[in-house]
C-alpha cells in the first residue's frame, strides 16, 4: 500500500473514529488524531478548539519523519513514541506500523503514564483496522475509486481556459 | 514539493501563492526557518482548489530547505511526493549550484523509489528580472530533463508562480486519474 494512496471505506472510518472516539473520553483528551506518516489527517476525534489540524498533522509527521533521521544516527532502528510536555497542554505521537501515527492533545490534568497505557491498547486496536484494509486494498484491482475527470474539467479546476 | 538551490525563491513561491488565495482556500503557512529566514526544515501551505466531480482537492505545498548541509532533511520532506516544482536561479553564478540541486533531487527520489523521469514535474526559471542572469533557452537547454513545463518567473513580484503551480497541479491529477 502506497503511503500516499489509500482509501478508506465507510465502515473502516466509523470503526477508526469509534476508537480514537473511546480514547478520547476515557483520557478526556482534547484532541485524538489518526494522520498519515506524509502529514495528512486522516480521523480526528475532539472539539480541536482553536487547534489547526492540518497544520498538527504535518508538523507531527514531520516530527516522527525527522525523529527517525536520528534515531537512525544513534543507531537505533527507531524512536517509536514521542511526548512533548507543555504548561497547559501536551502531545503524544506514537507510530502505528510504520504508514501513520497516533496524535493526542491533552491538558495538565492528564497522567502521561495513563496516556502511554492507553495508547498502547489503542494502537493495537487502530493496527487491526489497518492491516484489514490493507488486506482489503492488495486484493482489489484499483486503490481508489477515482473518476475519470476530463482534461476540460481539470481546466476548469484550475480555472484556465482550455486552448484549442 | 518546491525544489532547487539556497536562496532561489522556492519560499518566496509559497508566500506569494498564500498572500493571494482567499482565506477560505487556504491554511497556514508554516515556516520552520532560521533566525535570518533561511528556511531549516520546510515551508508547508495547504491550499484548496475546489471540487472535481465532488470530490474536494487539496494541494499541500511543501518547500526543501536548499542549502546543501541539510540533504537529511530534503530526504525525510521528499516522502510520499506527487509533484515536484523545480525553482532554478536564473542567475549566471548560481548555474553549478542548480546542476548541483538537479543532480541531488534525482538521487534522493531514486532513494525514496521515484523515477525523476515519470514524477509530475516543472521548471521554473526565477530571477528572470536581474542582470546578470543565463538567456533562457541555454538555461534550459542545461537544466532540462524531460521535456518538462518550462515557466520564467520572478516570484518576488509574482510573475510565473501562479502558472507554475497549476502546471504541476495539471500533472498531478492527470497522473491520479491514470492511477485510478
């Protein structure tokens, strides 16, 4: 499966949310994300008051891209769980088989301890779903279920007119 | 993903695409960058397009730092690319350091498993407004790949960045369309 290139079906995303939904009560969480390893979010679970999702996801596949850079230095074969600790809140990053990673944001009232608990169980369960559509996505003909737009209707996307 | 050597304008691309696309088309644009605006990591704008056949299309620009010390970083940043824009300094002097840069970007998407012949891919030619700059055709005629979209620009003005990245938006979706 291309990093890049996946599709999920209905059911995979509410079986996603579901799960990332649980986490997010039992942690009161502010904000749980599934986001692929290239930096797009995928699930996301909380109210994200004032919280740029797009931007978290990038930054934070970044972070684990970039953690990897080192981790392969100090001759570590990876550096699989990353926290970073704030005054009022915090994140979590943790891999999830090398194509996408967990993200949580939580305030202080949260025991880190706990969220590494948690996480752990959570990502066992989100693996699961993974490997299914995964399983589900070697088997079929096509990875996605893209029309066939015309190069008119690209023209007209990228707002130019055609030349003849 | 916005490509080719230090200070050539690859950021300069994004911030002009950011200061004018409405704010409800676009995200942030984050810089991580140095303390004299050298960019350290990258530079990433998400920008919405609009809908294809309902389907919503969001283009995440991404910039490389150019300075050759941060190859490191160019690798990690080049992962799941769809599209590269090659941003060439027009300038005489900076003509080793593009062949540099051209070199550097196909053997790290070899590394990540592209063929630099086959991605969606342009070029553009900045700095076309200073003096001391290559004729055009013999800098393409140097820098040229594949045949590839050429557009001169001067992207401190605006000029040829907006061409520029719909002419890899195009080849993006085409090539999405075939891999459908």
């Amino acid at each position: 499966m291309s990093p890049t290139n996946f599709n999920l079906h209905e059911t995979e995303f509410q079986r996603i949310q579901a799960i990332l939904g649980r986490m997010q009560n039992e942690l009161r969480a502010q904000l749980v994300l599934l986001i692929s390893r290239s930096g797009q979010p995928i699930v996301i679970s909380g109210p994200a008051e004032n919280i740029d999702c797009t931007s978290l996801a990038s930054l934070a596949a970044a972070n684990l891209a970039a953690t990897d850079g080192l981790a392969s230095i100090v001759g570590e074969r990876e550096f699989s769980v990353l926290v970073h600790q704030g005054r009022r809140r915090s994140i979590f990053i943790s891999d999830l088989l090398k194509k996408f990673s967990l993200v949580l944001v939580f305030d202080s009232t949260a025991s880190s301890g706990l969220i590494r608990y948690k996480c752990k169980r959570t990502t066992l369960l989100l693996e699961d779903v993974i490997r299914d559509f995964q399983k589900r996505i070697e088997k079929a003909e096509r990875v996605m279920s893209i029309p066939q737009f015309s190069d008119e209707e690209i023209e007209e996307l990228l707002g130019e007119v055609k030349s003849q | 993903m916005y490509y080719g050597p230090g200070l050539g304008g690859k950021t300069t691309n994004l911030q002009y695409v950011y200061q004018i696309t409405s704010t409800e088309n676009k995200g942030k644009l984050i810089s991580l960058a140095t303390e004299t605006e050298r960019t350290l990591f990258f530079d990433f704008l998400p920008i919405d397009f609009g809908q294809i056949r309902g389907f919503r299309t969001r283009f995440h620009l991404y910039t490389v730092p150019g300075q050759v010390f941060y190859d490191s970083s160019r690798k990690l940043i080049l992962k799941g690319v769809d599209g590269v824009v090659f941003v060439a300094d027009s300038q005489e002097e900076r003509l080793d350091a593009n062949l540099e840069s051209i070199s550097n970007l196909a053997g790290n998407l070899k590394e990540q498993g592209f063929d630099i012949a086959k991605i969606p891919y342009v070029l553009q030619l900045n700095k076309r407004d200073l003096p001391n700059v290559v004729p055009a055709e013999d800098l393409k005629q140097q820098l040229l790949i594949k045949g590839e979209p050429v557009i001169e620009a001067v992207a401190m003005k605006g000029v040829g960045v907006v061409p520029t990245l719909k002419a890899v938006a195009r080849q993006v979706l085409v090539e999405l369309r075939k891999s459908a």
